[in-house]
C-alpha cells in the first residue's frame, strides 16, 4: 500500500495509489473500487451486504471549506433514494459535516467498533471471496423452487441443490446477488445457517 498526499491551500489532501485490500470482488461499487485504508475496504464490504445500499462509489468528491479540503472515502446512495458521504474513521474533523452540507449532503463518519460490531464483517469478507463467481442458471432455479416449495433451509440441506457450481461459491453469490439471505449478525454462517428467499 502506498498512500501519498498533496498540498491544497495549505491542507493536506491524501491521494491513493496502488492500494489493494482482500477481499478483491465488489458488488455495487460505482467505478474503479480504490480504498486508502483496510478500514475503508472493511466498511465497503458492509456497504455490499447492507440490504438497504443501492450502490456506492470510492472517493467520489472533494468537500472544501474555506483553506480545508477533504475527500470522503465512499458516497452511498441507498434504495430510498437517499444518499450520504461516509468514511471510516474513529475521529471525524468537525469541519467535514459542515463542508458536506455545503455540498448538499449528509455525511457519516463510521467508527471501528461500529464496523466490527458483531459477526457481520467477517461473515461479509468470507461472502465476497465468492463475488467475482457466477451462478449458473440451472442451479438458481432449483435454489429458488426448493425455497418457495419448503419456505427455508439450512446450507447444510441446500447444498445438494447446486449441480453445476461449488456450493459455497454458488450460495454466496447468490446472497450477494440478494436472491436469497442469510443471518449474517447471529453467528459465523455456518452448517446450520438458514438460508430464505428474498421476495421482490
């Protein structure tokens, strides 16, 4: 990871340069990913898994307030029609929500121990290792009939039901895709995980 930075007016202005976390698939990213910290990329794979996360998009603008400048890590634009800067941090320079609302936005800033509250990252990085796969048509349906027919399952009772795909891969994606949903705040997924269709 290299991050460098650049002088603007007499503020700092970090810029990101061949900077790369795990896990390298990404869902609903507007845009070439580009993360400056592990934090950032921890927070965009809960943006991935987060039901009511339209789509968002890496260091989308800059915010400027008189001599300051700052670039959030992520605008989020999210299924009402909302949408808000945000950026993974443990300490928000009070400038930056009153720069933001300038813009014409709200803006969040997203604490480590919000981030990784619970099971819901980890079970995020273990589902988007699987995102760059495919699930074959073949293997949805049967997926979404056996649900409609018995309502839920567990992955240990579903996992006969992918013929074409790996199993784990092809249940992940199809989370990831939102066809199907999981408890990921319970637990590690797991055997016993109880998989449901998302109705539309």
């Amino acid at each position: 990871m290299r991050i460098e930075s650049h002088s603007s007016r007499g503020s700092i202005v970090p810029s990101v340069t061949n900077v790369s976390f795990s896990p390298k698939a990404t869902i609903n990213c507007i845009g070439a990913p580009s993360f400056r910290s592990k934090a950032a990329r921890d927070l965009a794979c809960l943006l991935d898994v987060d039901p009511e996360v339209d789509s968002w998009e890496c260091l989308p603008l800059e915010l400027s307030l008189e001599d300051f400048r700052h670039t959030p890590d992520f605008l989020v634009s999210y299924v009402t029609g909302q949408q808000r800067l945000l950026d993974a941090c443990d300490a928000a320079d009070a400038r930056v929500p009153t720069a933001a609302a300038g813009a014409g936005y709200t803006y969040q800033f997203v604490r480590r121990e919000e981030r990784e509250r619970g099971w819901r990252l980890r079970n995020a990085r273990d589902l988007l290792r699987y995102g760059n796969h495919k699930c074959p048509l073949g293997d949805r349906i049967r997926v979404i009939a056996a649900l409609d027919e018995v309502g839920s399952f567990s992955i240990a009772e579903g996992l006969s039901l992918f013929r074409e795909i790996t199993p784990v891969a092809g249940l992940a994606v199809l989370v990831l895709q939102r066809m199907v949903s999981m408890d990921l705040d319970e637990a590690l997924i797991g055997p016993e995980t109880i998989v449901r269709r998302i109705e539309r």
